[in-house]
C-alpha cells in the first residue's frame, strides 16, 4: 500500500525538528500542519498539542522528525529517531532532505508487538528489486511487500487549502452532509480546523518556535478589525429601524384588501420588502454558521452596497443640470404624441386597413368605445401635467435607496402611464376570447358532442332541431364577426406586448441586482482558489534515490456555477410558461402579466 503524505511547501526548508499533523483515518495517509523547530522540550510539545487539540478539535499527534542538515547539528538525525520513544506512534515518519537535492526520502519506523521500534526503507529501490528477481525468480511476495514501502509526497500550499471551500463535483457526487468525507476532503477540513496551531510566529517569545504558513507574522488588517468593532452599533440601529418599519406594516389599515393586493402588484412595494428581509439577515447578531450562510451574508451585503452605488450615480446625473425638469417637459408631450398616434391607428382600423372588409357596424361601434378612452386619457394626462414635475423629483429621491427602486419605481410609472392600452387590450381580449370560445362550443354543437364540466372531458349529445337552428345562427354570426373582433385584439395585443416587454427588461435588471452573487464571483474572480471545485496534481520532482513529489493544485469553480450555488433566492422574472402555452394563450385571448413568480430555490 503506498503511503501519502501531503506536505506543506512553506516547510521545505524548514529547521530540523517534529512534524506536528494528523493521521487520516481510514486512509493510508498523513497531513503535515507544522514543523516545531529544535531546540525543545519534549514534556512542552506534549502540552501545546493537547492544547491545540482542545482548541480546533483536531487529532494532532507527532508523526515523526524532519531533518535538514546544516553545519554544527550532526547527530541530528539519530537524535530525532530517538524522539519516537518519548512520542509513542503505531508510525513514526522521518523525513531526511539532503543538500542539493530537491527530493525527500523517508524513513518508516513501525512498532512490533514488544513495543521495539522496526525500520524500513520507504524509497523505490529499483537495483534491489533486480537482484531479488535474478536470485528468487522474481517472487511475487517480495514485489508486493516492495510496492507497500512506497511513498508519495503530495506539496500543498497551506494558506490556498484553509481558506478555500471545496465543493462537490457536479458529475453525480451525492452531498458530502451524507456521505462519509472522501480522503481529499478531510485533508481540507483539518487544514481550515486547525487554525489556532497557525498563530504561533517568528515574534512570539514562547519556548517554541514553529515553521507554518504564518510563520513570517500573522496576516492581519486594520480596516477589518475597525469595521467589525463597528459593526455591533450598526447592526443594533438597523435591528431598530427595521422594529419600527414593522410596526408600521403591521397596522391592522395597511392589512385590509384593497391596500394589501395593490401592494402585492406594485413593484416597489415587492421590492421594499425584499429590501427589509436582506436588512433583517444582515443586521442580526447571531454569527453566520457554515459556508454557506456566510457566503449568502456576504452576497447580500455586496449586492446593497453597489445597489446604493448606483443609485447614488443615478441621483448625481438627475438632479445636476437640471435633468428632472427636461424629463418632465418631455413627458406630456410624448404622452400627447403616443395618443394621437392611436388616434389616427383607430382612425385607420375604423376604415379598411390593408383592404379588408370588416363589419361596419361592430368596427364603428368598437372604434368609438376606443376613442372615447383616448380622450379620457388625454384629460387625464393634462390634469396631472402640474405634478408630473414634483413626482419626478420625490421620486428620484428613492435611489438613495438603491437602484432597484428606481426601476421599481420607473416599472410603477409605465405601468400608471399605459394603463389605456391596458384596458384596450383587455377589452379586445375578453371579447375576442368569449367569442373563441362560443365557436368551439358550437363546433361540438354540431357534431353532437357537449363537454361535461364534471369529467373535464367531451361526451356525446343528442339535441333537437330548434337547439340545432339556434346553434347555426349564433355560430354564423360570431364566425363573420370575428375577423372584426381579432384585429382590435391582434393590435392591442402588440402593443401591450411592448409594455410588457419593456417592463420585463425592468424587472429582470431588479432580478439581476438582488440575485447576483457579486461577492462570490468577485472571489472567483481574484481569489479563484477560495471556491474550489477540485484539485490537479503534476509531477513536481522525480529524483532517484529520493520517493515521488507530486504537487497539489486547487481547480477553481466555474463561474456558472458559482452563480447556480450562491445565487440569492428572489422573485424571477423569466416566464413561468412554455413558448408554447404562452402562444397558445395568445391564441385563445387569455390575459398575459408581466412575468414575476417565485423561485423554487433554497439555501
């Protein structure tokens, strides 16, 4: 069986002295963590490793000595053997680097049933193996007991495998909350658990010093130990706000019907309250446990952040040269615009648009039903023309609160804007879809077949004569009056198609704010080893004499991925439908919405 052992790279050159690591259970391998250097006292090393112990939860343990020669220590070697008495291992690594070389080689001591310790050579020995096989014949067992003594180092950078997270590979690998952790999996967890052993540096006066990925000073940052000292009084008066906010909400007028079901459909009112809920998980004082609450903190935290950051842009570009008052001046002109233009659009359906011949009657009734709207809305614009200015400019106050609300708010405004060619189109469609309907029912009509409303399916019909005339003539009128009716419905349908178009960009843009996973990606970005996905290994040294080196290296987490992991759950705007059924709705006249449901996702 070979043994691995992953090594650290920042203790290649380490001083000679005990490797302090861990046995992988159930695996044939070791993981270094550090080198305590020489001098020291054997009954102190004891008592250091049960107190890291204590504190990451880790089985440390001495899995043997390193050696590096230098000038003045010889008898160092036959020293540090000897430390396995006093360090009482079932193994007992020693690991010898010799001047000139890059390699290792590794000395095994195993103890026999008397308590004696047993060495064994753990290098590859190619020219013993030979003689072996010109003298025994090549004996099987001899080769199987050579293939056991092999070694493997496997160099890892110790400060990329603690801070990284690694991830299940997404080709059929069930989650690792369930299934025993695989070999790879405990090396990265005893690397990020045993922090506390990394706190010993160079500038520390204890009686040990140590060779570890911090040796050279502890990396610290001023600026974050200010913001979490901050943070607790900040997170305290947003709990607060956020107390009287739900208060507020929670007044018995703002849960009354109407109120309630026009909050449900105004986009700022949705987004408030998502608002609120990402405020309430930031601001709460319990500590994020685990990865992945941590990484939802942090992407909601980032997410505002920049939401504010662009809000404040939009805030600097409307109220500098005045842009709020060009806006305003422009708005009811082009609302003018639009409704003449539909004017002269019903003007033309009124006719014989592209030279079809409609029903005069029901085209000229639905005409002037439609123009008798238009100037209804026309007035109403005109009426509002003197506060269209001071809406504008109160409502450009909301992207201090993020971007998200302005657009929220902008979606709010189209919605109020074009809420004519809303009621056209709902007209045309209920009209156009009721009359649909009566010809399909009369279609089974005359082929003596009636849906049953019980069984949701068609069953056979006997009718008599006079059902049979009633039936034609109702079926005939609504036949030769429905290409009237479907052009009315397939013009408005455009143009809400438009509307709904344009405020889906809207709410897609809100979806892409709230949802995107920027700190996450901003990781995979500069830091691509925090979020592993897996590791590579290359052929590091391969000298003879000396056992295999293989180096260990972190394969970063595709950004697709990282976006399907940790993306915040919100509403989506995508449709909940098929292509299909969104054409077959079209078909039938049933309403279309701008899309917004909510996503199945979860933590």
């Amino acid at each position: 069986m070979v043994l691995k052992v992953f090594f650290p790279q920042c203790c290649n050159r380490a001083d000679s002295g005990l490797m302090v690591g861990r046995w992988i259970s159930g695996h044939d391998s070791a993981v270094v963590l550090a080198v305590i250097h020489y001098p020291f006292i054997p009954g102190q090393v004891k008592q250091y490793i049960q107190q890291m112990q204590a504190q990451s939860g880790v089985e440390l343990s001495v899995l043997g000595s390193w050696s590096l020669p230098k000038e003045g220590q010889e008898g160092m070697e036959s020293f540090l053997r000897d430390l396995s008495t006093i360090f009482p291992q079932e193994r007992w690594l020693q690991i010898n680097r010799e001047i000139g070389k890059t390699g290792f080689t590794c000395q095994i001591l195993d103890r026999d049933q008397n308590g004696r310790a047993v060495q064994r050579e753990s290098k590859k020995k190619t020219e013993k193996a030979d003689k072996a096989n010109g003298e025994a014949g090549g004996d099987k067992e001899e080769e199987e007991e050579e293939e056991e003594e092999k070694v493997i180092f496997v160099h890892y950078e110790q400060r990329k495998v603690m801070q990284s997270q690694l991830h299940p590979v997404e080709n059929g690998v069930s989650d690792p909350k369930t299934d025993p952790p695989s070999e790879l999996r405990q090396v990265f967890q005893t690397v990020a658990r045993s922090q506390p052993l990394f706190f010993l540096d160079r500038y520390d006066d204890g009686p040990l010093k140590s060779t570890h990925w911090q040796t050279e000073g502890r990396e610290a940052s001023i600026i974050v130990e200010l913001l979490k000292q901050a943070s607790v009084p900040l997170c305290l008066l947003i709990g607060w706000l956020l107390s009287i906010w739900t208060w507020i909400c929670g007044i018995r007028l703002f849960s009354l019907y109407p109120l309630r079901f026009l909050s449900s459909k105004l986009s700022t009112c949705v987004q408030l309250s998502y608002r609120t809920e990402h405020m309430r998980t930031l601001s709460s004082m319990k500590p994020a446990v685990g990865h992945t609450q941590f990484m939802r903190k942090a992407n909601i935290l980032v997410s505002f952040l920049v939401d504010v950051a662009l809000g404040m842009l939009l805030i600097w570009w409307l109220y500098r040269d005045n842009h709020i008052t060009m806006l305003a001046n422009t708005l009811v002109p082009a609302a003018d615009h639009v409704a003449k233009e539909l004017e002269q659009l019903l003007q033309w359906l009124m006719g014989a648009p592209a030279g079809l011949k409609m029903n005069r009657a029901l085209d000229q009734v639905l005409g002037r039903f439609f123009l008798y709207h238009i100037h209804l809305w026309i007035s109403y614009i005109h009426l509002m023309s003197p506060f269209i200015e001071g809406i504008l400019w109160y409502g450009g106050l909301s992207a201090c609160l993020g971007l998200t609300f302005a657009l929220s708010l902008l979606s709010d405004m189209v919605a109020l804007l074009t809420f004519h060619i809303y009621c056209f189109y709902v007209y045309g469609a209920r009209l156009y879809c009721l009359k649909i309907y009566g010809l399909s029912s009369l279609w089974r009509l005359f082929r003596g077949k009636k849906w049953n409303v019980l069984r949701q399916r068609v069953d056979s019909c006997s009718y008599d004569v006079d059902q049979l005339f009633i039936g034609t003539l109702l079926f005939t009128i609504l036949l030769f009056l429905l290409p009237t009716t479907a052009l009315y419905y397939l013009v408005f349908t455009l143009l809400r198609l438009v509307v709904v178009l344009f405020q889906g960009v809207l709410h897609l843009s809100v979806d892409f704010i709230n949802s995107f996973p920027l700190f996450a990606m901003g990781l995979r970005v500069c830091r691509s080893y925090r979020l592993a996905e897996g590791v590579k290994f290359r052929v590091l040294c391969e000298e003879p004499g000396t056992a295999l080196h293989l180096l260990m290296e972190i394969n970063p987490l595709k950004c697709s991925t990282v976006v399907q992991t940790y993306r915040t759950p919100t509403y989506s705007c995508y449709p909940k439908d098929s292509w299909a059924a969104l054409v077959k709705k079209l078909f039938v006249g049933e309403l279309i919405y701008p899309w917004r449901h909510k996503t199945t996702k979860t933590d």
